[in-house]
C-alpha cells in the first residue's frame, strides 16, 4: 500500500505536460466542469460573508424580479447543506437500525414520531435555539431555517435507506460472510450500491420537500417575532399574501428554472450512474442515459482530481477501517472506556429525555377542556383527510410510476416533469386552488384533500419508480419468454417487486400529508385566514398566536395518531415486504 502511494504522489509530480487535464481536446471538456466548480466556490464565499454579517432585525423581502437570482441561490444553498445533513444522517441511522436488532427496536419507533412531527412543532425550539446560540450573527437564523429544512427532508431517505438494507438477497449477505469482509467493506460494496436507486430517488423526493416547506422555513412569525430570510420561500410567501400575481408568477418561474438546471446537473446524471448497481444476471437494453454525465467521465480534469487526491483519500479510509476490525489483544483496557462512555451518553439521554417531560407535563397542565375537545375531533378530521388523499394518490401513482420506471424512453420526458411538480410549493399554489374552490361551491374541509394530494402524492410516485426500475432485466425477459397477460405480469412480477418500494412510499406520504396539514388546513391570504377544523390548523394557529401548551398537545396527538398507525398496519407491511417479497436470486 505504501509502494501505491509513492507511485501516486510520483505521478502527480511528473505527470508529463501532455497529459495534464487543460491539455489537447479535453480542455472543452474540462472548460465547463472547471466553471462549475469556480460557480460552487463563488457561491459557497457570498453565503459565507452573508452568515458572518450582524443579525439582521427585519428584512424587507423585494418583490422586485432582478433580486430574484440573489434569493434563488441563497435558498439553493440552504437546501443543499440540509440535503448532505439529512445524507449523512439517513447513512447513519439506517445502517445501524438495520444491523442492530436492539436498537432496531426504539430507533425504527422513533422515526415514525419525528417523522409525524409537523416542521412547524420544530421550529419554536429551533430557532430560539439558533438564536439563542448566535444572538446578534445572522448564522443563527440561517441554521434553524437549515434544520428546519432537514426536517422535512431527512424521513423518507432514512426509511428507503434501511428498507433496502432489510431487503438486501441472502446470497449476497452469505458472499460478504464467505469472503470475511469488514462491517466497512460491506457497507461500501454490497449494503450502500444495493440501496443506491431507491436512495437517488428518495432524495430527488426529499429535495422537492425541501422547496415544498421552504416558504415555512424561511418566513414565519413565533409569538411576536417576525422571522424572515432572504430567498425564493419568503418571496413566494410575501407575494402571495400580499396577492401580487404577478410577482408569483416570476417567483415561481425562478423556482422552475433552478429545479430544472437541478435535474439536469444532478438527478439525471445520478439515475444514469445508479444503474450500474441494479442487481440483475442480464444487463437491460435501454438504460437511463445522461449528457452530463458522460461530459464527468470524459473530463480529464476530474480524473486527474480523482487520481491524485480522492484515490487516496479513500484507499486511507478503506484500509483504517480494514484494520479497526480485525481482533487484537489487550483490549480489556478499551473495552471498559467504551462501555463508560455509552454509559455517560445514555445516562444523559435519558436526563435530558426527564427534563423533558417534566417540563412537557407542565405545559400541557394548561390545558383546557375545550382545547382536549377540539384536538380529538381535529384528529379524527385529519386522519380522515390524509387517508382520502393517500389513496386517491395510490389509484394514479402505481401505474404512472411503473411506466417511468420500466420505460426509459418515458422516463427521460416524464421524470424531469415529476421532479418540477413536486419541488413546487404547494402553498405557493394554495391560493389560487383555494379561490377556485370557493367559486365551484366546495370549502376548505374537502378542499384540503386535495391540497393535501398535491404535497404528498410524489412520494408514492417516486419511491414506485424507483422499485420498477430496480426489476431486473432477465425477470422481465422470461415474462416475454413465457407470454405473459398484462394481469399475470403484474400479478407475478410487478406488484411483488414493487411492494417494498410502495409501502415505504405510503409511510413516508402519510408522515408528509400529517405534515402539509399545517398548511392545507390554515392559510394566509390577501390579509384574511382560510381554515378548517383539523389538528394541522390547530398547530397552526397555535404557532401565530404563540400558544405552546395547546402547540404541544396536538403535536403529541399527531405522533400518537402516527405512530399508532404505523405499528398497527405499517410495521407488519414491513415485515412481509422483508420476508415474502425480498429479491433472492
């Protein structure tokens, strides 16, 4: 290993002026890619200078549409850092409830509730918090906006992640056992590439959520404080509460335009390279292509980057880790420090868990009779509604998200279409459904199923998709082979494949409708609130009066409704999924 690295570093010493990346043809090739990444690095230094400046006590929101690229790149940014935070987050916790039946026990519980937490339940703690951190910097405010972002994004890519590890074929966990491979080796070439088409996918999903909350996160008012951040979300929002149509118009415009550069430098050229995981005996015909990606593996420059600095970089981590995991003598020593320190990290966790519920108890001691009423019957209201809304997306999901994904043809036109649908901001659109509504008779109480739809439909459809495309190939060809009907098809083949990637869908739809309530059954508009009884609008007009007990108890009725569901009908789903319905080759 150390004779390898002297090769690479002679190499990146001498490389022979020839065979640099800005020579010969390649330097077209490399001239993009190289102003991508000074466009990252400019981008990365102006959000840089943004959070180190002072706080900034109330920001005007122009709805002017030349400050529109300024607040587009701004909300890009917190989106993409919420992003790698919910990544590493959903690599973490998926891996370690999918190997820890112990832990699997609490963890997997656990993230049904945080997932059914509203990401305005999270935003008095948050932020005050932030605030609290960085009293008079503007980085404060930027990371509770950033967390609050990661909240709406990081569920459904933590429950794709660990349903993939739970479905991973036997034959392949038995070759990782015969071959001894490390926990990291398994992780990196067997669990991770197994996981990576429904975590693409997924994450695709998780961004469209990032912008579907992203008016939530970045303008909202908690008791008497006005908090308000620069950038695509609070332009929408100021837009349509002051009713400017036309200022929607452009706002909505710029949200496009970034969503399809998006999946154009990014989701395509990820679905492309994810391909080459599908596990399948005979390579499909037509297979997900992208430009952008064939320029990456055509740049010299990027090979040459690779090379020199990621190699290493990895072959270190690779053989650290190779290393930790063989056995050693002496470890007695080790063993006892380890065992304190989870010792000390538990006793804190559950101090921190008392404190708490003390504290908890407190708030909810406040309560009054009607408000108990109001939240039982708001409950019940709700559950209605986001059952209606999941099963009317169910009905056009399944076969639309088949076809994309067994069709790549379809898929190059349909999936960009799908990706720009479900980035829009729901809320965004609100009003005009709202209106259209009030003109054809009908109130929000029926009107908010369909609000509801539209902000969580996609993540049936997505996770759908991404269990079609994972069909392999030579499955499909011995359907040919034998002729099979239309119903035989997906009676025999389809719905089993896809039933894993359905039901994650329909548990991370059903925590993103709980969600979007907050925003289907309370709104905004032209000065005057639209509402209907439900615990979203409860929630919601619990954070504009600043009403924390009442706050707090519907959130707890939501998880308790949640979870409740979860254990009774989506836990079992699980487990057949893992069991009858599991790829074995």
């Amino acid at each position: 290993m150390v004779k390898d690295h002297s090769v690479s570093e002679s190499r990146s010493l001498h490389v022979p002026w020839g065979a640099l990346p800005w020579r010969g043809h390649s330097f077209l090739i490399d001239l993009p890619v190289f102003a991508l990444g000074l466009a990252l690095l400019y981008s990365v230094a102006v959000l840089a200078r943004y959070w180190s400046g002072p706080l900034a006590p109330q920001v005007e929101i122009d709805l002017s549409p030349y400050r529109l690229p300024v607040y587009a790149l701004y909300s890009f940014l917190r989106i993409s850092i919420a992003y790698f935070l919910s990544l590493a987050f959903t690599l973490a916790y998926g891996y370690v409830a999918a190997r820890n039946a112990r832990a699997e026990r609490f963890m997997v519980p656990l993230l049904d509730i945080l997932q059914s937490i509203p990401v305005l339940s999270f935003l008095p703690g948050v932020m005050l918090a932030m605030v609290g951190l960085f009293p008079s910097r503007q980085i404060g405010l930027e990371l509770g906006a950033i967390l609050l972002i990661f909240t709406g994004q990081v569920w459904n890519m933590a429950f794709s992640f660990y349903s993939s590890l739970k479905c991973i074929p036997a034959e392949l966990r038995e070759a990782a056992t015969l071959y001894r491979f490390s926990w990291w080796q398994s992780f990196t070439q067997m669990e991770l590439p197994y996981a990576v088409i429904g975590l693409v996918w997924n994450s695709m999903m998780s961004v469209a959520g990032g912008w579907f909350f992203l008016m939530a996160c970045e303008m909202f008012v908690l008791g008497k404080r006005d908090f308000r951040l620069p950038g695509l979300g609070s332009y929408l929002q100021t837009a349509a509460s002051a009713g400017n149509t036309r200022a929607i118009v452009w706002g909505l415009l710029a949200l496009l335009t970034v969503i399809v550069l998006t999946d154009q430098l990014v989701w395509r050229p990820a679905i492309a390279w994810a391909q080459k995981f599908k596990f399948e005996n005979v390579e499909a015909i037509h297979v997900p292509r992208s430009p952008v990606l064939n320029l990456v593996r055509r740049s010299r420059l990027i090979a040459f980057v690779s090379r020199n600095a990621v190699s290493p970089i990895r072959e270190a981590i690779s053989l650290h880790f190779v290393k930790s995991d063989r056995p050693a003598t002496g470890h007695e020593d080790g063993s006892a420090i380890h065992k304190a320190f989870w010792g000390a990290l538990a006793f804190a966790a559950v101090a921190g868990i008392a404190y708490a519920v003390l504290h908890s108890v407190i708030l909810l001691s406040a309560l009054k009779s009607s408000e108990l009423n109001s939240l039982a019957v708001g409950g019940a209201a709700t559950f209605l509604r986001v059952t209606a809304a999941l099963l009317l997306g169910v009905l056009w999901t399944v076969p639309v998200g088949v076809a994309i994904g067994t069709q790549p043809k379809l898929a190059r036109v349909a999936q960009p279409l799908a990706q720009i649908a479900a980035s829009v901001p729901a809320t965004a659109l609100f009003p005009v459904v709202v209106l259209l509504l009030a003109r054809a008779g009908g109130g929000l109480g029926v009107g908010s199923i369909v609000l509801l739809l539209l902000g969580t439909q996609w993540y049936i459809l997505f996770n759908v998709i991404a269990g079609a495309s994972a069909i392999p190939a030579d499955l499909q060809e011995v359907c040919d082979v034998y002729r099979f009907s239309r119903l035989d098809r997906w009676r025999k083949l389809i719905l089993p494949a896809i039933f894993p990637y359905l039901i994650t869908g329909l548990v991370t739809a059903s925590g993103g409708a709980w969600n979007a309530s907050i925003v289907a059954e309370y709104l905004h508009f032209q000065g005057r609130i639209f509402s209907t009884t439900g615990l979203g609008a409860i929630i919601s007009q619990a954070t504009d009066d600043g009403n924390f007990h009442l706050l707090l108890g519907a959130t707890i009725v939501m998880a308790a409704i949640v979870v409740t569901v979860n254990r009774l009908l989506w836990r079992r789903l699980y487990g057949l999924a893992s069991i009858r319905f599991r790829l074995d080759m």
